[in-house]
C-alpha cells in the first residue's frame, strides 16, 4: 500500500502541503518527533507507539496512535452462541475488514470452542456472495465464478 495514500494526497495543493507520510523505524519516529511537527498520527508497533507516547507529550504535539493489537474478541463460556458467532462474522468483514476495529483474532474458551467453530463455520456458510449491485448479497465479490471451473 506504500505509495497509493501519497498519490491521493497528490490530488490536492493544501493537503498535500499539508500531510507528510514517513516510513521508517522508531529512531525515525523520534527524529520526527524532534523536528517538532504540529501532529503525529502514527501506525506501528506498540513499542514505537510507547516512545512517541513519551517524548512527544514533552513538546506538546498530539498524537494519534493506531497500534499492533491485533483487534482481538474474547468470547467467555456464558454467552448467547448465535449472538456471538454473528457478531464475530460481522466484526471481521464489516467494510470488508478494513476497518481498524475489525475482529482479527478470536479467544474463545476451551469449554465452547467446538461449538463456537460449528456454529461460526455456520454463519460463514450462510453469508451471500454475488458479484454487481443485485441488492441481495451479504459480500460483493469482482466476477461469478464456480469452482469447478
């Protein structure tokens, strides 16, 4: 993805004088944050997210933080399984999972995992997929195709 924001920012004067997109590591973070920019959005690892979280607090800049944690659901023994398996479903490829709050990692207790993967596998098997703007499918997809060829 390195290179299709750049190009959309292109698209405008003021944003793109306005927005600059840096990769690189933490001591690239803190060089950053050093040259004093008026805000810092940042999308990493938790340990960089830590240090910028440190350092640029003392210069008064603000910073956004997107972080590696893995957008995990936890599902305890007691809950309703349907409910909880939809919700898994839904979390996972609401705006096609690309969605920083998307479910991707599930920690299902030991006691309902068979269960939960039945009725998940279940869920899954139920959604709609059909290419175009038919107005009844659950997943766009680009083209109907069978496996079989």
């Amino acid at each position: 993805m390195q290179g299709l924001l750049e190009e959309i920012l292109e698209a405008s004067p003021l944003i793109r004088n306005s927005v600059k997109i840096v990769y690189g590591t933490g001591i690239t973070a803190q060089r950053l944050v050093a040259a004093r920019p008026d805000k810092i959005f940042f999308t990493g690892s938790c340990a960089t997210g830590r240090k910028l979280l440190k350092q640029a607090p003392d210069m008064l800049i603000p910073v956004d933080v997107e972080l590696g944690g893995k957008d995990q659901m936890i599902v305890f023994e007691d809950v309703n399984l349907k409910r909880t398996t939809a919700g898994a479903v839904w979390g996972a490829l609401t705006n096609a999972g690309q969605s920083c709050t998307s479910v991707e990692r599930l920690y299902v207790h030991d006691s309902i995992y068979d269960e939960f993967v039945t009725e998940l596998k279940a869920q899954f098997d139920a959604l709609v997929v059909n290419a175009g703007d038919k107005g009844d499918a659950d997943i766009g997809g680009c083209r109907e195709t069978s496996i079989n060829g």
